[in-house]
C-alpha cells in the first residue's frame, strides 16, 4: 500500500522534527529562563513511540496519536498566549502535531483488519 507507507513516513519525520523543535525550543531557542529550562522534559514522552511509529506498528499509532494532544493544546495555548519567537515555535508545534495525529489516524485506518498491511 502506498498511502500507508507515504502516511507512515509524513508520521515519522512529524513525530522526530517535534522533539527536535521541543529540545531546541527549551534548551536554547527561547526557554522560559535563561540558560535553558527544565521544560525540556517535554520531549521525553514523545521518544516513547519513536520505536513503534518507525516499525510500522498499528498499536503505536493509536495511542501515541492521544498523547500527541496534548503537545497540540500546548501549541495553541501558547500561540495564543505568547509573542515573538515562542509563538512562532507554538505555530510550529501545533502544525507538527496536527500533522502527526492526521497520518497517525490515517495509517491506523489504512492498516486495519481486512486490509492490506503497509
């Protein structure tokens, strides 16, 4: 199935630029205290499905997609909140998980029983 590798791939680079962006954001780009922040902690949850999304694993896809709301809440809160650099990098965020949680759920539904696997 080529959608569901296309998906798979678009979930993928989504879900790595996100911790990317969460570590550059808190370390260095704009943290909430000079010298970097303890809010880096954010990206550690996102490393939990790292392993599943790259094998390709349905379940993985299905849970991680809800853990992904909350960096999207994060990213509206704050674009809304925010000016300058921080409300850049909150747009950023927010597209990055609508992006994620849009392949996620299509990849889970192209992958379901019945079809073919990716």
């Amino acid at each position: 199935m080529r959608r569901a590798a296309v998906l798979r791939a678009v979930a993928a680079a989504s879900l790595g630029a996100l911790i990317v962006l969460c570590l550059a954001w808190e370390l260095r780009l704009a943290p909430l205290r000079p010298g970097g922040s303890w809010w880096v902690i954010k990206a550690l949850p996102l490393t939990l499905p790292l392993g599943g999304v790259l094998a390709g694993r349905r379940y993985t896809y299905q849970w991680s997609s809800m853990l992904l709301l909350a960096y999207f809440v994060e990213g509206v809160t704050r674009s809304l909140t925010e000016r300058g650099l921080s409300q850049a990098l909150a747009a950023i965020e927010l597209t990055l998980s609508v992006t994620f949680i849009a392949a996620a759920i299509g990849y889970a539904r192209l992958t379901r029983a019945g079809l073919d696997k990716a």
